[in-house]
C-alpha cells in the first residue's frame, strides 16, 4: 500500500497519499482531523510520512480493528454471554450458518 500511494517514489507519503492509504486498508476515507493529526507527528523537516512511521501507525490502527471484528465474532458465538465458548456453542454457531458442515472441520476451527 505505501509504494502504491508513494507518488514518484519520494520514499514518503504525502498528504493524499496518506489519504489514499487509509482508504486502501481500512476502507474509508479519513477526516481531515485524522489526517492533520497523522501529518502533525512528522519532523517540520521531512516532507511527509516515512515508511517506518507509516507502518507504526497503521499497524496499531488494524490491530484495534481486529481486536474489534474478533470481539464481535466471540459475542455472535458466545450466546449464554458467559465469557468463554465452548464446543457446543461453536458447533451450533456453525450449524446455523452451514449446516452440511462436517464435524471435523467445526473440531478443527475449535481448536
């Protein structure tokens, strides 16, 4: 994503690179907000946003989101809100969404 949005390979994103980034790995386009805060944290010497930096920043960013898609998915399978699954709630998840699934491919997921 950064060499594809890094125009004329300068090495670093620029403004609407990074604009362009976010919408390439998270699927919406950041506020100007985002991005003044993101182009704020770079060196008043540097020209933009530096692989390195780059990669920090969206690395944390996919990590939150996740954690947020796997939250969701553990609370669609954990029905009984008990904060822990165990095979049966698994199985029956599986089951209400493919219920020819084989039993050894619902064991496998399990584990």
């Amino acid at each position: 994503v950064f060499e594809a949005c890094d125009e004329d390979s300068k090495g670093y994103l620029s403004r609407e690179g990074l604009k362009v980034a976010v919408v390439m790995l998270f699927g919406y386009k950041s506020s100007k907000v985002e991005v003044d805060s993101v182009m704020s944290s770079v060196r008043p010497q540097n020209s933009g946003l530096f692989l390195e930096k780059f990669l920090n920043l969206m690395s944390a960013n996919k990590a939150a989101e996740l954690y947020n898609e796997t939250r969701q998915i553990f609370t669609a399978f954990d029905v009984q809100d008990r904060g822990f699954l165990t095979f049966e709630d698994f199985k029956k998840a599986f089951n209400s969404v493919s219920p020819t699934l084989s039993e050894r491919i619902i064991v496998e997921a399990f584990r």
